[in-house]
C-alpha cells in the first residue's frame, strides 16, 4: 500500500534519507518523509491507516523490509553490478521526466507520456548528417548504454532470447522515448535550479523520494530473486526433519491402513461407485461415486495416477494402492478412446473412477485455505520461517529507522463522499465510443427514458 500511494512519494533530498557516497541511502525514513509520503495519498486509504493500527505497522514494516533488502543487495557485488548501476541511472532519469512532464503539463488535456515533445525536439537531440555537436554525439553514446542495460536485463530474465536482436523499428521507438526522457529531464533540472515557481515548492523533494522508493523496490526484487531465494531453500532433509519434529502431520500409516481394508472390500466384490461416495475424501468426484469423466491424457493429472489408469483395461481395478502426493488411491477404469488435441497429435482420453484417502492438510493458521499435501504444506511453512528469520536479521544488520510517530492527514466526509463518487463512476458501464442506436434523436428539451434494466440470466 506504501508504494500505491503514487502522488504522495516525496522526500528531503539530503535529510534523513541521506546520501552514500553520491547515492541515496535506504535505510532511513524520517517524519518528515512520511508526512509527505501520505500527503497526496488516497483519502480510503488515508482513513484505513488511521483506523487500524495493526495494518499501519503491518505496512511500514513491508516498508522495511523493501529498504533493508536494496541496501544488502548494494553491497552484494552480484547484484549491484554495473549494469545495475546503469539501470538506477535510468531509474532517476524516467522519475525526473515522468513527474515534470505530469506538473508542466496537467491541465493541457490527454496525452501519452511526453507528448507533448515535438519530433524536431528529438530530431535537434541527436542531430543529422555529419556536423554533430560534442552534446549530440554524448547522447548517441547514451543511448547505445541505455539499449544494452535494457537488453541485458531483459535477457537476464529470459523475456528476450541471448541471440534475438531488435528490429531497427522497436530500436527508432526506443531511440525516441530515451530522447524525450532526458529533453525533459534537464529542463526539469533546469527549473529546479532557478526555482521556477511552475514546479511547486515540493517538486525537488516528491522527485527524491520517489527515486529512493523504486530504486529500493528495483534492488529489493533484484536480491529476493538472485539471493534471498536461494538462501530460504528447503531440502527434503530439511522437510523430514520437520515432520519427525511434528508427527501429528504424519498420517501415512492410518490412511493406508484404511485404504488396504477398503481395497480388500473391493476384491471380495463389493460396487466400486458406493465405496467411493462413503470413504473417497476427493469433493470433486465424492458424490459421483469418484468418476473424472473425458479426461485427456497430460490433461493435469497426476502423472503416477494416470499412468496407473492407462495400464487398466475398462471395467478394472488397481490391485495396490497407487500413491501421489494427495495421499492414496485406488483406480478403476470405466473408459478409454482417443482424441485430438490442439495441434492436432493423438491423445488417449478416458473415463476413470478412484477413491482417495487423503494425507493432505490445512494451514490451522489459515482456516479458510485449502488442503495441500504435507509435504507441500512442510516446505512453506519452512520457507516462511527461513525467510522471517532471514528478513529479521536484514533489517537488524542494515539498521533500518522508520520513524512512527508521523501524523496520518485527517479525512473529511466530503473527501471520503468524492472518493465513493468517483470508485461508483469508474464501477458504471460506459457506451462504445461511436456506439449509436437505432432510434431517432430526441429534442433538446424531452425527458430521458429511464434505463431497462437488463432481464437476469437463466440459470
């Protein structure tokens, strides 16, 4: 919710956010910061904070725990290369821009991100021909750097190929939006520096903060995934240890035991269906009398269950119990034919029943949550404590102060009234631009129909 504000990221620039060595520091949030940070805030989301306490400090320590994690990744060589070094440039550049272009050009109506920069703006940027200026040639330079920081991060990720160039037309395109950055970005700076009365008098400041913010968000998600992910790993050591630790968990034993009498019912002729509806603990296909029916092979079911089905002919049953990590099972195959998929490859598709006893369980702290297999509830719940422990000792080390005693801006009614007004406007359906209707106009002056209402969908 702190990152949601939008507006109100603002911060003194040199106070007690601070500096180091040239760069913003994270590991400090001042009163004043979070005054500011909540000044232009969402009125709902003002009175939430105010209203709950247990919300508020869950919120600043999310905040926390952001600040901590991009001031460990700056000392992390791995993480804070120079390519990252680049990519925070272009950070601050973007923020700059983005927050000028949205001062200077608020009432002038709706336009895309600096639309209002001409193509001759560009143009003069980098210049044409061969008598190009020491500036023009600096900025071809920078955008080359700007090009390759985005393409290595993009392949980093694997949302760009190693070998996949781009083509010279999304190349123009990005040649474009970085002149326009850095156009408005000096005039900004410009401004700035001769207090051009345009701005306002927290520009400076809601410019800082909101790069320290999302450079924090950039470097904390940089060192979640290239570290601290690596860190809260979870060995099946480490989940056996844990249910030897808690056998209440383990209930292997009894609900095989139970599945082996319920089998043996089965050999001595007794009707599958019936089985099903009294012990199966499958509520997708209990009352079905455990029947899946037209399911296509690699359709999503368990591998070890469908290929315990596929090896039946119609009409049989598993003769041993089948286990996946849902707990046991015993499988009848009612059915089996072929079907195409998407692309046209030959699929064997089948009506299948089983009866499951099940070894999953629920998050006690979590009652609203589904079942999920032991193993899989074991290894989150060591996760989160890895990752509790990890982020405790993070904010601890980094000694990261978020000032609490900050004053929430006090809602008014008629704030909270123009906030509701506005959800209910966004929440109204609106008529297709250019959508007419057949009836001819009315006069100026005739009372509006009322709207029919649309007649309920039958069940």
């Amino acid at each position: 919710m702190i990152l949601a504000i939008g507006a109100g990221l603002v911060v003194w620039k040199g106070k007690a956010g601070g500096h180091h060595n040239g760069e913003i520091s994270f590991n400090q949030m001042s009163k004043e910061e979070m005054e500011l940070l909540l000044k232009d805030a969402n009125p709902m989301m003002l009175k939430r904070l105010a209203d709950d306490p247990e919300m508020k400090k869950q919120q600043l320590d999310s905040l926390k725990q952001m600040l901590a994690l991009a001031s460990e990744a700056r000392k992390d060589p791995t993480v804070f290369d120079e390519n990252t070094k680049k990519a925070m440039e272009i950070i601050e550049s973007v923020i700059w821009a983005r927050n000028y272009d949205q001062t200077i050009n608020k009432d002038k109506g709706p336009m895309p991100p600096f639309g209002f920069i001409t193509e001759d703006q560009v143009k003069e940027f980098y210049g044409e021909g061969d008598n190009l200026t020491a500036e023009q040639k600096k900025h071809a330079d920078e955008f080359q750097e700007f090009l390759d920081v985005q393409l290595n991060f993009a392949r980093k990720s694997k949302s760009v190929p190693d070998n996949v160039e781009p083509s010279d037309e999304e190349k123009n395109q990005m040649k474009g939006e970085f002149a326009k950055i850095k156009i408005y970005e000096a005039e900004a700076k410009q401004k700035v520096k001769a207090n051009a009365p345009e701005l306002g008098p927290d520009f400076e400041q809601k410019v800082q903060l909101q790069i320290k913010l999302q450079q924090a968000q950039f470097l904390s998600r940089m060192y979640s995934t290239d570290v601290l992910a690596k860190k809260a790993e979870v060995t099946d050591a480490d989940v056996q240890q844990y249910l030897a630790e808690h056998p209440e968990l383990n209930t292997d034993a009894e609900k095989k035991a139970k599945a082996n009498e319920v089998l043996q019912r089965l050999k001595n002729g007794e009707d599958f269906a019936a089985l099903a509806k009294e012990f199966s603990e499958d509520p997708g296909s209990k009352d079905k009398g455990g029947l899946y029916e037209n399911v296509t092979e690699g359709g999503g079911f368990d591998k070890d269950f469908e290929a315990a089905a596929l090896a039946l002919q119609p009409g049989q049953f598993t003769q041993e119990l089948v286990k996946t990590p849902f707990g046991y099972h015993i499988i009848k195959l009612e059915k089996k034919g072929e079907v195409k998929d998407q692309t046209g490859q030959t699929k064997q598709s089948y009506d299948v029943r089983h009866i499951l006893f099940s070894t999953m369980v629920k998050d006690p702290e979590n009652p609203m949550g589904r079942e999920v297999p032991v193993n899989e509830y074991v290894k989150g719940k060591i996760e989160d404590d890895k990752q509790k422990k990890l982020m405790d000792d993070l904010v601890a080390s980094n000694n990261v102060q978020i000032a609490e005693d900050f004053q929430i801006p006090p809602v008014s009614d008629e704030q909270m009234q123009e906030m509701m007004k506005k959800q209910m406007q966004q929440q109204m359906p609106q008529m297709p631009p250019g959508a007419q209707t057949d009836s001819p106009k009315a006069p100026k002056d005739a009372k509006k129909p009322e709207a029919k209402k649309p007649e309920p969908k039958k069940k």
